[in-house]
C-alpha cells in the first residue's frame, strides 16, 4: 500500500480550508496525511483549524502556523513534513471527488516509470479537459497542469521560492529536468472556483515566463558548440556536390556535421521539415541551408562568433547575393573585411526579417518559442519563425563580413517549369499571412 501525504496550503481561507478537510474525509483510499500549512492568516484560519482537530480527525492531521511567506514556501515547508510515498498539493480552494486519490494511486503504482499523473477538474462549474504529455509542448508552454496533481516523492524539486506566478509551469520543467515524465489521467478529479486575486498582470506573467524560460531552455542533451547543419533540396541534385564541396573547403569552424534532406517524396511544407530535422539533431546550433549555395571561407566560424560576442541572440544571417531581404550585397568586394553586425529589429523594424536560405540559431531559441509555424507554404516561414524570437526579446542580426553565395529559388524555379507553379502568388500568400501574424501582436 503507497501512502501519500496531502500538503495544503492556507492564507486567510478558514471557512474554505474546512470545507477542504471535510471533503477528504470521504476519500474511498484511507492511507493518507494531512499537513496543513497555515501562512499567516489574519482571519479565523487558526482557531478553525484547532477546532477541527480538537473533535477529532479521521486521519493524521498536521498543523504548521507560520509567518505570511508566500504559497511556494508554504508548500516547500508542508514538505519537510510528509512521510508518504506520493505527494498531492492541494490548495484550500480545491475539492477532491471521492475516488481521487484511489484514482491517482493506481496510476503511479502500476506505472513505476512515471513521474506524476494528472487530471481534468472542473472550474466555475466548467468541464476542463487537458492533453496528453507531451514534453515539447509542455516546455513551450502550449498547454497547462494544474499542481493538484499527484507526484512520485523522489521526483519533487521544490517549489520555486522565487517565482509567485506560473510556479506550476516551474515545477513540471523541474521534474522535466530531472528526467521525470507524467501521463494525462482523463478523468475530472477536482472542482474549484475562481477567486479574488485570480486575475494577473501581464507584465507579473510576463516577467514570471522569462524567469522560467531562462531556468529551464538548456542545451540538456545537446552537444555543446556542435553545428548541425541542414540542407533542404528539392529535386535539384545538381546543386548538391558545389555546396557540399565549398562547405568541406571553406568551413574553419571545427565543430560541425551535415544533414541532406531531399523533400521531393514525400513532399513536406518547409516549416514540418525544419522542425522534424532540429527536433533530431544534437546540436547546440541548427544552420538551415539551401543547396543551391557556395559558402566562403570562415562563414561559420564568424556567424558562430556573434553569440559570444553579443548578449541575448536569437539568430545570425550572412550577407549574399541573392536574397529579398537587406543581406544582399551588389559585389563581392562590397563585403566588410572586419566584423560588423545589423540588428535587423532596430534597423527595420518588422519590415525585413533576415533570409531563409541561410539561419543559424541556437535550439533552445527553437524549443523555447515553440519550432516553425507549419501553417505557411513555401514563403515567410523564417519571417513569423524570427518575429517570435524578437518578441521572446532576443536579437536577430546579419553578419555583414560572413559571405555566402545564392544562385535563389532553384526549387521553386523547377517548380515553376515542371507544375507550373506561380512562384509570385505563392510569395504573396506568404507575405501576407506573415503580415497578418504581425499585425495581430
């Protein structure tokens, strides 16, 4: 039999909190704590609690009076106190249903991988129905899990004691981290209700979001300054061995390996294979490619260099000779023999993003706003892809002394002849759902 401990934490909820531990007295599983975690209450919080206690409750209950230090405190030091196999955390204003706990319980105990299981739940009298686990999603912030949730003890990190937003989000990175993995029980396991102080600044979450972005988007797993870099070719294999030679010939930097994707069959959008090939790769950077380049000497070396030379990059594009954005230099001899950067934000503002034909970002940039939108066809998918990483505060800039060479658009120029695509329109449709996704922020 696994027992579990239930932490709840309580400020100025005397009447709430009671009705809380009433609610557990129904529990159909019996091997289970209380510790109830009193932050500070000015109300009638104490005395309610003493009473509680002094007609006798049904199980072992724990009562800590505390300064009013905050919820994430008041969890961390309700945990010094369990003993149990699994942890519940269950705030004063959430009711379990009867079979909750029995329900949580079976999971961990027939799954011994899992980290945590968690559940739907009811709010305001509304059904919320969560989605299965799923890591990416999860760190990108697509989808949300309540802490009423179970935990396997082994697998708890702490609350973060300095974050008093988003601490849920935290906690789940953390178990993340720490190679812990959950399952989505679909059931509805709890009711709450919204309550004053529910509301929350967008700048609180704002501020609280990037603290855990910073904490948790490492390059866990990855290959430390290890480039991947991607070439995406089309059915046009002649471009392939001058690409592939000038790359082995002029590339300095020494950290490097190479992935040809050929996306002729079957046929993906360029957003789905960029993210199928950086969700794959061990890099700590990503360059996307075209094949229907010539790089020259000391392009990676240099665009690599502008991470550690600058604070807070997202991105790095070079200068070429063929592009639509302002990376295009008229002659060679044009090029800047000594570094020299463009912030393309400051520069352009939102007109101008920096060419798809060649990118190098960093993949935690990539996991943390969530890879390429797989909604965009052929044109503008680095345009909405770099318009996040601004709006995630970090700098895209063009190294203007890093040099590679763009014969432009041999695909679509092929598709053009073969399937008599309009090259134009579908330049068009791109730019103006790119417009769109700009406007809309």
């Amino acid at each position: 039999m696994s027992k579990i401990s239930i932490i709840v934490p309580t400020y100025n909820l005397g009447g709430q909190v009671i009705k809380t531990l009433t609610s557990l007295e129904r529990q159909s599983y019996k091997d289970f704590e209380v510790i109830v975690v009193n932050d500070g209450s000015t109300d009638d919080t104490q005395t309610l609690l003493e009473t509680y206690a002094r007609l006798g409750s049904p199980f072992p209950l724990k009562t800590i009076n505390q300064g009013h230090l905050g919820a994430n405190i008041s969890r961390n030091n309700g945990f010094k106190y369990a003993t149990g196999d699994y942890l519940l955390f269950l705030d004063a204003d959430k009711n379990l249903v009867e079979s909750a706990l029995d329900d949580f319980r079976r999971v961990l105990d027939s799954h011994y991988q899992l980290a945590f299981v968690y559940c739907d739940f009811v709010k305001d009298g509304i059904e919320h129905k969560d989605k299965d686990f799923d890591e990416e999603n999860l760190r990108s912030g697509k989808f949300f899990i309540d802490s009423c949730s179970m935990i396997r003890r082994e697998y708890f990190p702490g609350f973060d004691e300095n974050l008093k937003r988003l601490q849920d989000w935290d906690l789940w990175l953390s178990i993340i981290d720490k190679n812990g993995t959950g399952v989505h029980l679909g059931k509805v396991l709890f009711e709450t209700s919204s309550r004053e102080g529910d509301i929350t600044s967008t700048e609180d979450l704002k501020e609280a979001s990037n603290y855990i972005r910073k904490k948790h988007i490492k390059q866990t797993g990855l290959m430390s300054g290890l480039v991947d870099i991607i070439i995406l070719r089309f059915n046009t294999p002649e471009f392939d061995v001058p690409c592939l030679d000038s790359i082995i010939k002029n590339t300095d930097y020494p950290f490097y390996q190479l992935t040809v994707f050929d996306n002729y069959y079957p046929r993906f959008t360029l957003s789905k294979v960029w993210n199928i090939l950086t969700k794959k790769s061990l890099g700590e950077y990503i360059c996307l490619l075209n094949n229907d380049t010539r790089v020259y000497k000391g392009w990676l070396r240099k665009m690599v260099e502008v991470f550690t030379r600058e604070q807070n990059v997202g991105a790095v594009g070079p200068s070429t000779n063929q592009c639509y954005s302002p990376q295009k230099i008229e002659k060679r001899k044009d090029v800047p023999t000594e570094y020299e950067v463009v912030d393309f934000l400051n520069t352009f503002g939102k007109t101008f993003q920096l060419s798809g034909f060649c990118l190098l970002f960093p993949k935690r940039i990539w996991l943390e706003v969530g890879g390429f939108n797989e909604k965009f066809g052929l044109y503008a998918q680095e345009n909405e892809f770099l318009h996040r990483v601004q709006k995630a505060g970090y700098k895209t800039l063009w190294r203007k002394d890093a040099y590679i060479w763009h014969y432009g658009e041999a695909s679509g120029k092929k598709m053009t002849k073969n399937e008599s695509l309009d090259i134009e329109k579908e330049r068009e449709k791109g730019n103006r759902l790119y417009q769109q996704v700009v406007n809309s922020h």
